[in-house]
C-alpha cells in the first residue's frame, strides 16, 4: 500500500485499485482491485473486493462480497455481506445475513436475520435473533440466541448461555405451534458449556454448567451440573450427573 492518503468515490459502475484512502464510497456498483486501507468504507449497492481491508468503520447497505479478511473497529451490515476470510472488528451490528469463510473475532455482536461462519468464533457478548451454523466452537461470555429457524455450532462455551424459541413465551400459541418448531427451529450442538445454562429447542450430545435449566423441545444426551437442574416436562434427557 502507499502512504497518500485520499478519498475514493464511485457513483454508478466502476473499479477502484487498491491502496491507502481516507474514506472509500461506492453507490452503485462497484468493484475494488486490490489491498485497501481506509478511514471509512461505505457502501450502498453492491461492490465485490479481491483483496484484504482494514478500516475503522465498515458500512455495507446492500450487497458486498470481500474474497480476503477484513480487520477493523466497526462493521454495520443492513443486507447481505459475505468475508471469504478472516473477520476481526471490535463491533458487529448486522441486519440481513452475514456470513464469515474462516474465524470470527470481535467483542459485541448484533445480529438480527442469519449469521454463517466456516471456523471458530470468539465474542465477549454475542446477541442473535435469527439463525446461526458456526462450523467450530462458539466462546464468549454472554451468549443470546433467539431462534427464527433451524441453527447449528460444534460446541458453545460461555459464563451466561441462552438459547431461546420465542414461540414458546406464548402460551395459546405453544400447543398450535410445538411439533412445528421443534423441528424448524431447532439448534444442534454437541456440546454446550457454561455456568449459567438456559436452553429451548435444543438437541446436544453433552450441556455442562453450574445453574442448568432445560427448557422445553430439548434433547439431551447427558447432563452434568454443579449447582441446580431444572428439566422441563416437554424435554427430554438421559443421564442426569450431579457435580
């Protein structure tokens, strides 16, 4: 990269080389050559890049797809953004799909639609409403998932895990709807691990924790815990291991 630094804008159709900018604007459709270091990236349309990014703030409204890894502060997704390589940003805010070829680092993420990542992901507060498939392991410190359709991760590790059908908060609505979204929103796991546990609609091979709650739709292989068990009547469990 060089050391100018400068802006860059394309309105309409174009390509844009790679290189060191201030703020980087693409409205239409667009097309980045190259390795880019910027400010700010924002784009509203659609815009493909072979390189890798680093950038303090990352907009997509739209579509994008970045064949390298993109590294920065922020990340705001309202559409469809696709990184073929490696995500490391402080903060994810997401309204669409995104979707991640390798790992996944960042401290809070937001997602409200789909989240797909192709290894690991490392988060201090993950938040999802939505679907998510993690093909490695899920750590962070506090995990939120409301599920909206069929999720899956290898193994989730945390301090406070929730996994949640919010179908099942309604009463009137549980008897019409259970048979349905068990199986249309069901989140698969071999493992699930943490110190506070509390999931719906789950089914995994092993949930370990200190405080374990599980809810109803669940299928347990076995469950190891060292404070409290609660199991509902609409789950079900095999091995209970007190700690």
């Amino acid at each position: 990269m060089t050391n100018e630094r400068r802006d860059a804008k394309l309105s309409g159709s174009g390509v844009l080389s790679g290189g060191s900018y201030d703020h980087v604007s693409i409205s239409g459709s667009g097309r980045i050559n190259g390795d880019v270091e910027a400010e700010t990236v924002k784009i509203s349309g659609s815009c493909k890049m072979d390189g890798n990014v680093e950038a303090g703030e990352f907009k997509v409204s739209g579509s994008g797809k970045l064949e390298g890894s993109l590294s920065g502060k922020r990340l705001k997704v309202s559409g469809s953004f696709r990184v073929g390589d490696e995500l490391d940003v402080v903060e994810i805010n997401s309204s669409g799909t995104l979707s991640c070829g390798s790992h996944l680092k960042t401290e809070t993420v937001k997602i409200s639609g789909s989240l797909k990542v192709g290894g690991n992901m490392q988060a201090e507060d993950f938040q999802i409403d939505g679907t998510f498939a993690i093909e490695g392991e899920l750590n962070a410190n506090n995990v939120d998932a409301r599920l909206s359709g069929p999720s899956r991760v290898r193994e989730i590790g945390g301090e406070s895990i929730r996994i949640r059908d919010e179908g099942f908060s309604s009463f009137f609505l549980r008897p019409l709807l259970f048979w349905i979204r068990r199986t249309t929103h069901m989140c698969e796991a071999e493992t699930i691990e943490g110190t506070t546990i509390y999931i719906e609609n789950t089914r995994a091979r092993t949930v370990r924790g200190h405080d374990v709650q599980i809810g109803p739709g669940c299928q347990i292989g076995h469950v190891e815990y060292t404070g409290t068990l609660e199991v509902s009547p609409e789950a079900s469990v095999g091995e209970q291991i007190a700690g």
